[in-house]
C-alpha cells in the first residue's frame, strides 16, 4: 500500500510522461496484460491511456488491473490510469520511494 507522500511523488514522476498504452474496445485482453506487465517489470511506473471505446472507465479498469498484475493503483484521472509495482529486489529499484 502506498503512502501518499509516495502517491504524490509517483504521480509527479508521470506527469510528463506520455501514455506508453491504450485500453480500447477490446478491453482486458491477455495479451494487453502480459504487455502491461512486461512495461512494468521494464519501468516500474506506466501510465496508460482509457479510450472511449473501450466500454468502461478508468476508475472502472484501474481495479481490475492493479490485481492481475499484482501493481499499485497510483491514480485515474480523466481516461488516464498510473500504474506502480516496486521491483522484486529493492536494490534494484530505479524508483526510490
């Protein structure tokens, strides 16, 4: 569970980031989870973009995600979700909290 000093400074460090996916009419797919998993282990933070055809809301999909790929929700806002899940080995972390 993230604290929200840590929260705060997750949602700082994505702010300029550009959406590096997108959930679109399609949903959940497995193949769009081992993706977003994959971008997880890479970069520990990813923001993804929710597009209207999608079917369902960012505050619908953040949920859903953050527990098939054991993340941390950090935010959803708008049609954007920021994702976090710290690094099985804390010394290698490029995010320190």
């Amino acid at each position: 569970m993230l604290s929200s000093k840590e929260r705060s400074k997750l949602m700082a460090l994505s702010a300029p980031e550009e959406a590096i996916f997108q959930i679109g009419k399609g949903g959940l797919t497995d193949q769009l989870v081992s993706e977003l998993a994959d971008a997880l282990k890479a970069r520990e933070l990813i923001k993804i973009t929710v597009l209207p055809a999608a079917g369902a809301t960012a505050k619908e999909f953040i949920g859903e995600l953050a527990a098939r790929l054991n993340a941390e929700p950090v935010r959803a806002i708008g049609r954007k979700i920021i994702l976090y899940k710290r690094p099985a080995d804390p010394a290698k972390a490029k995010i320190k909290l």
